[in-house]
C-alpha cells in the first residue's frame, strides 16, 4: 500500500545515512562470499594473472597464507581451483585421481593449519587437468561423453573428499552427476561432505580469463556448448535445479552471475532453497578494466554489485574481489 504526494514522500527515509541504514532491505557481509584462489606449483610463488589484474596463482604455503586471511575477514569458504603443469595433463584427464595432485596437497595443506575454521570448496570437472580443455572424456569427433565423464568424476569427487574437501562443486554440467557423486559420498562414509552444484551453468563469453588462470585457454578447441546452456535458456534452469536437487544436491549454483539475476530469483522463488551466485572471471575483468580506464570507482562497484546479488536471492556469492570486499565491508561508515 502506497499513500500519494505530499502526505507519503518516498524520499524522507532517504534523507540521512542512518535513516538508509534502518531501512536497508538486503544485508550482505563477510559471511556471504567464497574466495577463489588458483593454486601452483613450488615454494614461496605467486604468478600474477594477466587476464585476471589484481589476482595471482599461489604455491601451497600460499594459499594457507590466504587461508589464514580469509579466517581473519570473516570469509567462510575457498573455491580452489589448480593450474595443472603442462606435463601433468592427458587426454584422460587422469591427474584429477591424482591422490597428491596440486589440489589435494592445498586441501590437506589447509585443514592441517586451520583444521575446521574455514570452509574448502572444490571444484569438480576435467577440464584444469585434459590435455584439450574440455570437462569431460571426448570422442574421435571431440564430443564430451557423458557417463563415461561422470564416472571419472566420480573418481574425482572421492579424491577430493578423501583429501578432506568440504564441498563438492561440480561445474560439469554432464547428466546424473550430483546422483552419482552423492552415491559415492555416501558408500565412502563422507556423508557430511555437501554438493554444491553448478547446477545452471551458462555457455558463456564470460569465462575467458579463468581459462587463461587454470592454463586451458591455448588449448581448448571449439567450445562447451554441448553441456553448457544456452544463455537465451531459463526453463531449462529450472529443470536442471530440480533434477540436481533430487539427486542430492544441498545447494544450487547460478553462473555467470550479473547477466543472470533473473535465473537467481527463479530459482530462489520457485524451490527455496540455497541458491549461491558466481561472478565470473568476465565479470572481476570487466570492472577491473573500468577501473583502470577511469570510468568507475571500483569499491562501489564491488559493493553494488555483490548487494545485487543477495537482492536477487542469492544466500552468497563466489567472488575473485572477496578479500577487498571483505576488508571494505568490516570497515565501512554508513552511507
Ligand atoms: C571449469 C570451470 C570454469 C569456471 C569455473 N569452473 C570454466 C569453464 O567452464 O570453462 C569459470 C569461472 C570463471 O570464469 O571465473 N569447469
């Protein structure tokens, strides 16, 4: 119910800094944004990431080092991702097995520093690990196979778990992947360890320099477009959530993030459940390269477009600008 002009004047409740911060509909904080960090090989390296300004890769001591920090801003989760020695990639993919795989090391690394004060997701798919890019297992044709994929991750799943992986993410997109993995989890005793699906993962342009990050640009040949969606798709976002979640799912991803708010609300509206946003490497470049060609303040950016997201339903958000969004949200005067 709306009064009109002049009893009721929107804009009274806008006037001070204090009278937005009581009104205020959407909260976000520390607690709301999952780090992803991309590790490497060595001792004491970070490799800065063109593509991705601002963002490294870390050697293991590193990234218990942003562990620690992540402990220390109140950031809940770590999404890792490695960058793969060339020479450890294969057609199969086989590295992802890999007991002491650099994923594995960084998984083990951490709990032994931080035990259970920070969460670890991880994420499952083949592509940081294939010799040519794709997610999955090809065919002659270079088609990804789907069961013969998932059974490979399957493998995968139970390797970072053993390793002491908190969150399984598998950002794939084969069919009957979450059933599969959540199977294996429980036939292995990991029955606390959570799935977090990508479950509506799009095709999408906005993934570029991630690709550069994990070391798979050079070599991917033609695109995901067999198993990623169609970004004119929104239906089949809900078909995919629902099927995700029947086979075991505790939480349901949406990504790219900004150019899919309305996919976050969809979901959210229509299963109420835990629905968790990615704002993809396309997206941190996008605002990084505003920044920097001085078309826009970067702080406000991040925090404009973070609230976007719990505003659209989001219960959290992975984000490279984590740690600066962190900082920025323990420490802001109201505005
Ligand atoms: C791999 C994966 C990708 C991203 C997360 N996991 C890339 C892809 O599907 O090609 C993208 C993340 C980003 O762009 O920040 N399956």
């Amino acid at each position: 119910m709306t009064g009109t002009y002049p009893h009721t004047r929107l804009r009274r409740t806008r006037a001070t800094a204090w009278s937005r911060a009581l009104h205020r509909e959407t909260a976000l904080t520390a607690a709301d944004l999952i780090w992803p960090l991309f590790i490497t090989e060595g001792e004491g390296v970070e490799q800065p990431i063109a593509a991705l300004p601002g963002v490294s890769r870390w050697s293991v001591d590193g990234i218990v080092a942003r562990a620690r920090e992540a402990v220390e801003l109140g950031i809940p989760v770590l999404a890792l991702f490695p960058h793969t020695q060339p020479e450890r990639r294969s057609e199969d993919g086989a590295e992802a097995l890999n007991p002491d795989n650099l994923m594995c090391r960084a998984i083990r690394a951490v709990r032994e520093d931080l035990g259970d004060r920070i969460g670890l997701l991880t994420d499952v798919a083949l592509d940081p690990y294939t010799s040519h890019g794709q997610d999955g297992l090809i065919d002659e044709a270079g088609y990804v196979l789907n069961d013969e994929t998932v059974e490979a991750l399957v493998g995968q799943a139970l390797n970072q778990a053993n390793a002491g992986a908190d969150i399984i993410a598998p950002s794939d997109m084969m069919d009957g992947r979450i059933g599969a993995i959540r199977d294996a989890l429980e036939d292995a005793g990991h029955v606390n360890v959570q799935i977090m699906s990508y479950a509506a993962k799009y095709a999408s342009a906005f993934y570029g320099p991630f690709r550069d990050a994990v070391g798979s640009r050079g070599l991917l040949k033609g695109d995901k477009k067999t198993y990623q969606m169609d970004p004119a798709n929104t239906e089949e976002a809900l078909r995919e959530v629902e099927m995700d979640l029947a086979e075991g799912a505790d939480t349901v991803m949406v990504k790219p993030g900004l150019p899919y708010l309305d996919i976050i609300r969809r979901v959210k509206d229509t299963f109420e459940v835990p629905v968790f946003a990615y704002q993809v490497s396309g997206e941190y470049a996008m605002i990084e390269h505003a920044v920097t060609a001085g078309a826009a303040d970067r702080d406000a950016m991040v925090i404009e477009t973070l609230t976007a997201f719990k505003r659209a339903g989001a219960s959290g958000v992975l984000t490279y600008h984590a740690a600066h969004a962190a900082r920025l949200l323990n420490h802001r005067p109201a505005s």
